[in-house]
C-alpha cells in the first residue's frame, strides 16, 4: 500500500501549540501515513517560539508575515502561497487547526485542488458573525470546505449538526490543546532562567491578566485597567500581572493606566512554557483569550472572561469560569468575590470538559483508518465524552 500522504499547516502561536501533540502522533505512524508540516508564519516570531519548543521543524516554511499587515493582503498571500505549495506536495489530505486567516485560506486553496481538508477544533461558535472578528466567520467559511470535522466537544459536534453537517463526517477528538499543556507541565523549567524571574510571584496572591482582542480595544480596555488598579488597592496581598500584547493600541493604553501602579507588573509577552507557570501559579484567571478559556480549566484556574459572550461555553456551563464583560464595576465585583469568599472559588474548581489528553492519539488513529480505508474512521466508544 502506498502511503497517504498528510500536510499538516500552522500559520500562528495558538495553531502550533495545539496541532505539536498532533504532529508528534501523526509521526509516529510511518507505516500508513507520511507527514509534512507546512508553516504559512503568519504570526513569524510567536509561531517560532512554540515550534522551537516543540522541536518541530516545518518542511516548508512560507514566511508570509509582513509588517502592518492586513487581513486582504494576509488572504490573498496565504492563497496564492498555498495553492503553488498543494500543487507541488500533492497531499492526500490538508490538515487544519482552529480560526485563522491561515485555516480559511488554506482551506480554500485546497478545495479548489479536490483535496480534503481535515478541521481540528471544529465546531466553535459565538452565533456573531463579527464577535470575535474574524475568527467567527473564519471557522464557519472552513466549516462549508471541511469533508472530516474533529468536534473538541459534544456541543461543538451540536452546532455542527445544526448547520446541517453529515453525523458521519463528525467525530468529538477533545481538545488538542490539553495534550500540549501535559507534556509541557511535565517537562523542566528553571524559573530563574526565565523571562519572570524578577516576578515576587510567591509572596502575593496573583491575577493573571490578558487581553488584547480588536473587541477589546479602546473604552472596554480602558475599563478593565481602571478595575485592575482598584483591585490592587483594595487588596494589598493582591498582585497583577500582565502580559501586554505588542499591539500599539494596547500598549498605549495599558501604559497611560497601569504603568506606575503598586503591584501591577506589565511585562512583555512570554514564551508559552513560562506563560503556563505564571497560569499555575495564579490566583485567578482574567482574560477575553478564546485559548485561556481552555487552558484555566487544565489547570483548575477560577476564570473571568472580559467578553459578552463566547464561543467556548463549556467552561461557562460547568460553572469553571463567568462571562463577565468589561464594565468596571463589574470586573471589580466579581474579582473581589472570588478573593473573599472561598466557597464561590472552590465551585469554580472542577473537571476539564474540553479534553482527556488523549486527542491526538484519536486523530491519528482516524486519519490512520482513513488512509486504510477503514469504518468508521473513529469507533464510537474511542470518541471523547464532553
């Protein structure tokens, strides 16, 4: 039998982090299948920090990131790049990950080559087309363009019914993500040696803050600092910490509010490794990040999520984290709950619905059968429960 030959694409920081595991499993099984990992470097040095982590070393590197880049321009380079690269390769299959820019263009550029694409973390939906933008409508256009969809959830399975997707094009793998997050937690990290270690993390409780998003911005970001400085007043044994994204829009507000306020650290943005030990080590969770809201439950994190809505509801639904928006009174409120009454924190510790570790040992054994030829391509009681 000849091999089946599988290009797996990665174009951003989240991308790599969550397909790694994947293409570590995928790799694995050289008998049926030959991997190739295509990198569009849409996010050049964020995407290169987690595949230095990893040790993965694309086998094509598009280098497509230029600076103040627009979503068009993105678009159009990524399809352009990807059909000549699909072209050349000649996959049997084109695997993807997530919501980018990356995973819709890609996706169309192998539609209209007649190769299938393969859609991990399939399924998410805010329900607004714009709310996050374009991340939405992303996942939705990949969606139409997808042949095999791998739900992290039974609820993203669900909305992928509703959209009147095949049942049998559906399998619910849990999130790649929590893969990533066991090898890392057990690998070593020397705290000394890295980025947060003039960080006192130890003697304070900590709040780990991120936020960033194009929703964000502006009067919603101005509230959310304007909280954080009255929380660090109100609680000495408080310390927040942020890592403020590269974004101008962010950084000039960030700065104006927070800079020189007692307790508040504003430190660059870290490598995902030492972004993990400032997760373990925190407090409290405060994010509008869609990937934070999977990674807090990992690691039994209470989390507050400064959106109005969101399309990872699990958490939310098994009471591990509260959709709290971005009004300043209320960020206060509901920060100041969780540091003051114990009980409503302990009910925001419990068990992640979003994976069992074991998602990428059940994609690759679907794409494995796939290439066999075998059905069903995951065995129902193989699939993740959540």
């Amino acid at each position: 039998m000849n091999k089946k030959k599988i290009a797996v694409i990665m174009g951003t920081r989240p991308e790599a982090i969550k397909m790694a595991p994947v293409v570590y499993a995928l790799k694995q099984r050289t008998a049926d299948i030959e991997t190739i990992v295509i990198a569009t470097a849409q996010h050049r040095q964020m995407l290169d920090q987690v595949l230095s982590l990893f040790n993965i070393v694309p086998d094509i590197d598009l280098d497509l990131m230029r600076p103040d880049q627009n979503l068009n321009d993105l678009t159009c380079r990524v399809l352009q790049l990807m059909q000549k690269t699909l072209t050349d390769v000649k996959p049997d299959m084109l695997m993807v990950q997530g919501d980018t820019t990356t995973v819709f263009a890609a996706s169309v550029a192998a539609f209209y080559l007649k190769i299938p694409v393969v859609h991990i973390e399939a399924g998410l939906r805010s329900h607004e087309l714009y709310n996050p933008f374009p991340e939405e409508a992303n996942r939705r256009l990949a969606s139409v363009l997808t042949l095999i969809h791998l739900a992290p959830t039974s609820l993203a399975k669900k909305n992928l019914l509703n959209e009147g997707i095949k049942e049998e094009n559906i399998f619910v793998t849990g999130n790649t993500v929590v893969d990533a997050m066991s090898t890392l937690l057990d690998a070593p990290f020397s705290f000394l040696d890295s980025p947060l270690k003039n960080l006192h993390l130890n003697q304070h409780r900590v709040i780990l803050v991120t936020s960033h998003r194009r929703e964000s911005l502006g009067e919603e970001l101005r509230n959310t600092c304007f909280a954080l400085k009255e929380i660090v007043q109100r609680f000495p044994d408080v310390m927040v910490v942020y890592p403020v994204h590269l974004n101008p829009n962010v950084r000039k507000t960030v700065m104006e509010i927070l800079s020189d306020v007692e307790r508040v650290a504003l430190i660059e943005p870290v490598d995902y490794q030492s972004f993990l030990y400032l997760m373990r080590n925190a407090h409290i969770i405060v994010t509008d990040s869609g990937g934070v809201q999977e990674e807090a439950p990992t690691l039994k994190k209470p989390l507050l999520v400064l959106r109005k809505l969101t399309e990872r509801p699990e958490a939310f639904n098994a009471g591990l984290s509260k959709i709290i928006g971005t009004s300043t009174n209320t960020i206060i409120s509901e920060i100041s709950l969780l540091l003051t009454d114990d009980k409503a924190y302990q009910s925001m510790i419990g068990s992640n619905p979003f994976g069992d570790g074991r998602a990428s040992e059940r994609i690759a054994e679907l794409v494995v059968r796939w290439a066999r030829n075998e059905m069903p391509l995951l065995l129902p009681e193989n699939e993740f429960i959540g």
